[in-house]
C-alpha cells in the first residue's frame, strides 16, 4: 500500500512538472511572437521612412536636372537661333527667350530622366563612379559643353564634315576629361541616337527647319551636341545622387 502511494505521489508529481513545462513554453512562445511582432513594425516604420527619404530625394534630384535642362534650352537654343542655324515658324518665334514653348520643357523632362539614369546604371552595373567627383568639376563640365554648343553657331568652316569632325572630337575630349566610364559613354551614344532620331522626326513634319541640312533633314554635328549634353546632365545627376547618399551619413 504504501509503495502505490508513492508511485500515485510521484506520477502526480511528473504530471505537475509537465503542466509547469507546458506553461513555461507557452510563455516563452508567446513573449517571442511578442518580441517578433516588435521588430517587424520597427522594421517596416524603417523601411518606411527610408522609402520616403529617398522619394523625396528623387523627387529633388529630378526637378534641380528639370530647371537645369530648361535654362540650358533657353540658352543655347537662342544661340541657334541668332546664327539662323535653327528656323521656327514666325508665329512660335513669341516667346520667352524667343523659343518655341515646347522645347524648355522637352529638354528639361529629358535632363531629367538623362541625369536620374546615370546613377541608377552605375549601380546597376556595380560600377560607382568616383572620377572627379565635385562640383567644381561638373560647373567646368557645363562650361565645356556651352563652349561646345556656343562653337557649333558661331565658328565657320569650309564645310559641314570638318565642322562636324571638330565637335566629335570636342565631345569625345568632354567625356575623357569628365566621365571616362562605359556607362556614361554608352548612355552617351544612346542619347544621342534617341535625340537625332525625335530631331529627325520633327524636322520631317514641319515643326522647325536646319539651315544647310546634309545630315537627312539636320546638321551632321548634332549628334556631338546631344552626346556631350548627355555626359554633362549625367555629371549633375551623378553629383546631386552622391550628395544624396552622403548627408544621412553625416548627419
């Protein structure tokens, strides 16, 4: 009798240890999914927030190129005009800086999306671009490219050919001196091809005309323009991402 008490004692015992256990590892589960539940919304308010950081950041990148590609097409776009290089319709020459309204805001849409393309293939590529990268560099870069355009309207050469080598070798020196990464030259190429064929094609129905076109219906040299213009609004694209990504890091 007294060894089936013990044996009922002891079984009640375990039975007792088991329910604490049970209860433990119920708690210890629940505390976990807890703790899991924790982290995830702090993970997610993070991702968050450094969703909308960098919305906003793009947001600023693309209007600062927007306003950049628009005053360089009232600009340089007068420059062609005064020269008689490029011919409007009399009724479109009303206007600010006398261009066609359409092309400040075609050309600042295209710096936009030149200057935000940049960046993103150099991290596509892993290929972060480190060469000469400062201000000072991307304001010579500008003044190289304005220099360039500014050559295109004023100087004279014998022909369209020796003209349209020249600029092709002032261009290429822009991007040696500037760039030198494939990206930058192969989105450079691109850009241009892109630019010359909507030229083309505008050229073709009638909204504007090229003085001496020997090019189909535009100058053999514009190509050089579009192609040093890409490689300066990449530069400023590149620049305003790397501010970007430095100031979380320094603040």
């Amino acid at each position: 009798m007294p060894r089936l008490e013990g044996h009922c004692w002891s079984c009640s015992c375990s039975s007792r240890m088991k329910a604490k256990d049970l209860s433990s590892a119920s708690w210890v589960s629940s505390k976990v999914e807890e703790m899991m539940s924790i982290i995830t919304s702090v993970m997610r308010h993070a991702y968050g927030s450094i969703h909308s950081i960098q919305s906003a950041n793009l947001i600023r990148r693309g209007f600062v190129l927007f306003t950049v590609g628009v005053f360089l097409a009232l600009v340089l776009n007068l420059l062609q005009i005064q020269r008689n290089v490029t011919l409007f319709p009399e009724e479109v020459i009303a206007t600010l800086f006398s261009s066609a309204w359409w092309i400040p805001p075609s050309c600042g849409t295209a710096a936009a999306v030149v200057g935000l393309l940049y960046p993103c293939l150099d991290s596509h590529l892993g290929e972060p671009h480190k060469f000469k990268r400062e201000w000072a560099s991307v304001m010579r870069c500008i003044a190289v490219f304005v220099g360039i355009n500014h050559a295109s309207a004023k100087l004279d050469f014998a022909n369209n050919v020796q003209l349209s080598l020249t600029l092709a070798a002032l261009s290429l020196g822009l991007w040696w001196t500037f760039d030198r990464s494939r990206s930058g030259f192969g989105l450079g190429i691109t850009t241009a091809l892109l630019a010359t064929l909507i030229t083309q094609l505008l050229v073709y129905n009638g909204v504007y005309q090229y003085t001496s076109p020997d090019f189909l219906y535009v100058r053999s040299w514009l190509p050089c323009i579009f192609f040093s213009g890409g490689i300066t609004v990449g530069n400023i694209g590149r620049q305003l991402a790397m501010g970007a990504a430095e100031k979380p890091h320094n603040d």
